[in-house]
C-alpha cells in the first residue's frame, strides 16, 4: 500500500467545510484512496473511497487530484459531532480483503 | 442488523492470566479481523480471517489465538496476558471496501 501523508491536526469552525488534505505520491494506477474516521473511544468509521473520479455521499466528499498524488476530503457543514481523527488509506481493491493500515491521521477539533 | 459486537466492553487481568475477547457479526461477511490500539496510536492488526477455517497473522500476532469456527464469531484468545497487552481491541468484519468495526474492548493488565 501506497505512504500516505496527512497533517497532524487541524480546527474548523462549526458550520464550515472542513478540508482535510492527504498526500500519497506513491500511489499505483489500481490503488483507491479510502477515508476512515475515529471518534474518541470508538471504533473507526468508513466515510468514502474513490479511485480517481470525485466522489460525494451522504457524509462527505472525495476530491482526487488529475495526477492522483493527492486528495482532499471534505466534510461541506461541519459539526461538533465531527471532531475526531481522520484517516486517509491507500490500498489496492482486491478480493484478498487483506487489513487496512492505520497511520497517525489528522486530528480535527469542530470548535463552537 | 446489530453489526459488529464485542464482549466484554472493559476487563482488567493479572499478568498470566488468559482470557477470549468474542466478537460477532450478522452481515454474513466472509472477512474479519482483530485491532489493537494502544493510546494515542493508530490501529495494528493482529490476526484476520477471509472466511470460516481460515486465519492468518497480522502485524503483531504474538501472545494472541484466534479461530474461525462459524462465518458469524471470531474469538480472540490471549494465552498468558502481560502488561504490554493492555490496550483496546477492535474487531471488524467486511465485504468488499468498507470494514466495520466494533465498539471496542478495552483491557488492562496488572
């Protein structure tokens, strides 16, 4: 699986978009980019993939740079319900369904 | 659908002691697996299994079991625990791009 990159940690302002950037410069023409949340104590949460088209679901959306080096995950209305660590995972979809990698994420704070 | 559930929610063990984490999903999923996360760490696989009979090693396997007798449970054994084990487990079940994780048992050994 492709290195990814992500800031340590970020604030948003509730009722803002929050951004959350990714960097994965390594990443391979059959690599998907997925993001996973964890809020404090929970178990992590799937939010959204994609593997080079924008994507946009109910929770939030997926911007892939054309050379696929980087992503942005946006969540368009942030609450104080979206305070949590974020993920950002690179991997190849295979029916091999191996493990996903955890690296350190960003830290968002929601703040009031 | 009650998804993925882990018992127990909280255990405290004495170095030595051994004990089974049980985790169980009624999704039907073929493909599940076993976390943990030490504080302020991210998540480190242990064991997974890609069906019923079929386990494998994740990254940090040793001091811990697992079988997969049924499509729906998979059980985590810790043989002798030691302190270095007190962390919190997830287990987490899939099919296809998204995994499910459980609420979380988090162990602490004295």
């Amino acid at each position: 699986d492709a290195k990814t990159t992500q800031p340590p940690s970020m604030d948003c302002a509730e009722g803002r978009a929050a951004n959350l950037p990714c960097n994965h410069s390594t990443i391979s023409g059959n690599e998907y980019v997925y993001w996973y949340r964890q809020i404090h104590s929970q178990g992590p949460q799937y939010i959204i993939h994609g593997l080079k088209n924008n994507e946009t679901n109910e929770m939030a959306s997926l911007i892939i740079t054309e050379d696929r080096k980087s992503s942005t995950l946006i969540l368009p209305h942030a609450t104080l319900r979206d305070t949590a660590v974020y993920y950002c995972i690179v991997r190849k979809r295979d029916t091999g369904r191996r493990a996903l990698t955890f690296g350190s994420g960003t830290r968002l704070q929601v703040q009031p | 659908n009650a998804g993925v559930t882990q018992t127990p929610k909280f255990q405290v063990l004495k170095t030595g002691q051994s004990m089974t984490l049980q985790c169980a999903q009624d999704m039907n999923h073929e493909y599940m697996s076993w976390y943990r996360q030490d504080p302020g760490m991210g998540l480190r696989l242990i064991h997974y299994s890609v069906g019923a009979g079929i386990t494998d090693q994740g990254e940090v396997p040793n001091g811990y079991n697992v079988s997969r007798s049924t499509t729906e449970d998979f059980p985590l054994r810790l043989l002798s625990a030691a302190p270095s084990q007190t962390s919190v487990y997830f287990c987490a079940s899939s099919y296809g791009n998204e995994q499910y994780f459980g609420p979380g048992t988090r162990l602490t050994v004295t």
